[in-house]
C-alpha cells in the first residue's frame, strides 16, 4: 500500500462536528476545510470519544450499473459502450454503525452492494481522462443498497432513484482514504458473518479516471461529490430479521451497518 496513504474521516464532539486524519493515536483535529485549505490544530481525539459520521456532505451521489466485466458476464449483458448511471438521494447517506431499518410500507427483497467509491476534491468539469485523477481526492466504501421489488414492480419505468434513494440506504464511510491505487483493490462485503463478495476493483469496464472524465461532461462535479463505481457479482439479498453486513477494502477499513427488517 502506498506510503503517502491517509484516512479523513468527519465526527461529532461535544455538539460540534469536525475532521481530521486517523493516526495510531486517534484522531487528529484539524482546522479548516476538508477539500480546501486545512492544519492540524494539535489536539487528538480517541474514536471512543466521538460520533463518527458519513466522512463528507456530497451534493449529490452518482452511481453505476453495469461496470464490471464479471457481472455483466454472469447476468449476459453487453458491456456498455460508455458509463450507465443514475443519481442516489442524498437523504440517503447514513453514518457507519448506524441501524438502517427497512420502510414499514415495504415487505419486498432487499440487497446489499458492496462498491468502491469515488471522492471528488476539486470543482470537476469536462476534464480528460489524463486530468481526472487531479481532481479525485480519495477513495471510501459504500453499500448501496437497493430496494428489488421497488425497483422492478413497475415492467414500464424501473425505480432506480426510488429504489435506491430510501432514507439511511446510502451508508458510506468510515473514512476516505487517499495516496491509494484503486486498481490495486478488492472489494469485500461480510453478511452475518459469511463472505458473499470478493472481486477486484482492476475488472471495471471504466476505470476511475474514465469514469470521472466521463461524466463532469454531463454535469459539474462539485468538492465531496460521491460516486459509487457499480458492484460485481456475489450481490444477495438481506433475509434475516437482523444483518449485518460490512464492506470491507483493504487500505480504506470497514464499513459496517446493520439492517432489520
């Protein structure tokens, strides 16, 4: 893993929210703004001592379909001749740790998606492909989880905004890793225990530099903007009463949360 790496991360202390740097000794405060001009003030902090919260506010949280060669195998779809997407709520994001319930309205299948994300650190407008990586900032882990039936009930017009921007279903975090390769991760995500995805971040049909040259030609992406790469195979549904489930990449940690049904 690279030497430079280094985990931001947004918590709440004594009523105030703030960020810093995780080191071996805590978390390191600093002063200033995350995707602009920032010191550490000195002060450190346990994680004991705080309420860790999504590690940035995006604008908005663009997200894959169809981006990795392994599932668009098993599910015998073409690989796209450019990026599928669509935008997630923001009113979904929760923080790691938190409880996500399913809607009291909704009895349908739900599934988590292991995925990498993408953090966007500076105003990003059609840039190249060779310009991308300047204006990504790091990288998190997102479960972006789905509500099936939603998404399917209707044969006329798939739900994927409604599906997948439920309130809480957008968890990402802990933190945002940066220094990182992301060609050089795994994704994994834990379901009670049992793992159900592994697969390699290097199998996207569009790398993160594609991906994000691709789309600030659609639309601008602002500093804290998320976007979710799309999954691989190994995605299930969630059928216990109470799951856990954890999305694990090496170099960036763990995200984990627990859905009831």
């Amino acid at each position: 893993m690279a030497d430079d790496l280094t985990k931001w991360l947004r918590f709440r202390y004594a009523g105030t929210t703030g960020f810093g740097t995780l080191t071996p000794d805590g978390i390191s405060v600093h002063d200033g703004e995350m995707f602009g001009r920032n010191a550490p003030n000195g002060k450190i902090l346990a994680l004991s001592e705080v309420e860790l919260l999504a590690p940035c506010a995006p604008s908005k949280i663009v997200a894959l379909w169809n981006n990795f060669r392994a599932l668009a195998a098993k599910l015998n779809q073409p690989e796209p001749p450019e990026p599928l997407y669509l935008l997630k709520a923001t009113t979904s994001i929760t923080t790691p740790g938190a409880v996500i319930r399913r809607p009291s309205y909704y009895d349908g299948k739900t599934t988590y998606e292991g995925e990498l994300g993408i953090v966007i650190g500076k105003t990003c407008a059609r840039v190249s492909p060779a310009e991308a990586g300047g204006f990504i900032f790091g990288y998190t882990c997102v479960n972006d989880i789905t509500a099936n039936d939603i998404l399917t009930g209707d044969p006329t017009f798939p739900q994927w905004a409604r599906a997948k921007g439920i309130d809480d279903y957008g968890p990402f975090g802990p933190v945002i890793a940066t220094g990182l390769d992301p060609a050089e991760l795994t994704v994994r995500t834990i379901l009670n225990g049992a793992e159900r995805q592994n697969y390699p971040i290097a199998d996207m049909i569009f790398p993160a530099e594609v991906l994000v040259s691709r789309i600030s030609h659609d639309m601008t992406l602002l500093p804290g903007d998320l976007i979710a790469v799309g999954t691989s195979v190994g995605v299930g549904v969630m059928k216990e009463p109470v799951n856990t489930v954890t999305v694990a990449i090496d170099g960036i940690g763990e995200l984990t949360n627990e859905f009831r049904l």
